[in-house]
C-alpha cells in the first residue's frame, strides 16, 4: 500500500512538473509551479519527512509563485508604461 501511495505522488509530481514546463504565459507558469510546490510536499509527507513537506508547502507553493507573479506583473506595467510615453 505505501508502494502505490508513493507511486501516485512520484507520478503527480512528474505530471505537474511537465505542465510547469510546457507552459508558455508565465502567469500559467507560476500558478502550476504553486500546483507542483504542493504536489512534491504531498510526495515528501508520503516519504514521513513532515518539516520537508512544510518547508517546501510554504516556499514552493507560496513564496515563490508569489514572487513571481509579481514580478510578471511589474514588467507587465512597465512594457504599459512604455507603450503610452511613445
């Protein structure tokens, strides 16, 4: 039973990291970089490394798809800003 469990996470990790990587909009991107962030915490609580799992739910899944959100959106408004001063 734990096989398959493991199994079913390795696989929604692979899932999710090849949906990371086939996106082209960024935005796309760090929402399924948020999706894999959770994905790899569920594989590590499966593999019992419970403050991996946590380290990587608040990093993976939070800050770094925050961060980059963010910054899409301030180069999003810059490339506005641009296009009106022209």
């Amino acid at each position: 039973m734990d096989d398959a469990v493991i199994v079913v996470a390795l696989l929604l990790v692979a899932a999710t990291a090849t949906a990371a990587v086939t996106a082209r909009d960024p935005v796309h991107q760090a929402l399924v970089l948020a999706v894999l962030g959770s994905a790899l915490a569920l594989l590590f609580t499966v593999l019992h490394a419970p403050d991996v799992a946590l380290s990587q739910l608040a990093v993976g899944s939070a800050l770094t798809p925050l961060l980059l959100l963010l910054s899409v959106r301030k180069v999003r408004r810059r490339r506005q800003r641009k296009g009106r001063t022209e």
